[in-house]
C-alpha cells in the first residue's frame, strides 16, 4: 500500500504527519487489495467560517476509487471523520460484492 500524504498552505509537523500514517494503515484491515492511498491535509481559507481544516483522503483499489473530505476546527478530528466515512464506504461495497 503506497501512502502519499500532502499538505496544501501550510507544512505539517511531524506529530500530525505520524497520527496520519498510524491511522491510514488500518484500512488495509478493511480491504486487501489497496493500491494507493493519498491525503490531502489543507487549510481552508473562507472568511465567516470556524470550520476551516480539510482533510480529503482518496484510496485506489483495484477498477474503482474511494474518496471523502471532512471539515472541522482541527486535523485531526477532519481526518477521523473522513476516515470513519471511507472505512463505512470500503465495508458496504465488500457487503455488496459478497451479495
């Protein structure tokens, strides 16, 4: 599994950057057969909004993508979010195929 983590207007330390890569690695649990996984980490830069850290996480997998983005006040909780979304979309396509 090729994991390429990018950071869009700001430059991630190393804590966050390790919190990223400790997490992605348990979607492999979820399917098998992953190619590659990119994150996008970006600060979203709109004027009225409180919410305004984006992570986006798109996983490659054999003849099909997966792809979510979460919003929220820090990276972390956007990552989890999107994680917990992208986790819930690779189990329901794996109920559907098994059907």
């Amino acid at each position: 599994m090729n994991v390429n983590i990018q950071t869009v207007h700001f430059d991630a330390d190393g804590k966050l950057l390790d919190y990223v890569n400790r997490k992605i690695q348990k979607i492999g649990t979820f399917h098998d057969r992953i190619l590659k996984v990119d994150v996008f980490l970006k600060l979203d830069n709109v004027v009225h909004n409180i919410k305004d850290k984006v992570a986006e996480i798109r996983v490659q997998v054999p003849r099909q993508q997966f792809f979510v983005k979460a919003t929220s006040k820090s990276f972390e909780e956007s990552f989890d979010n999107a994680l917990d979304s992208l986790s819930n979309q690779i189990k329901r396509k794996k109920e559907k195929m098994a059907a």
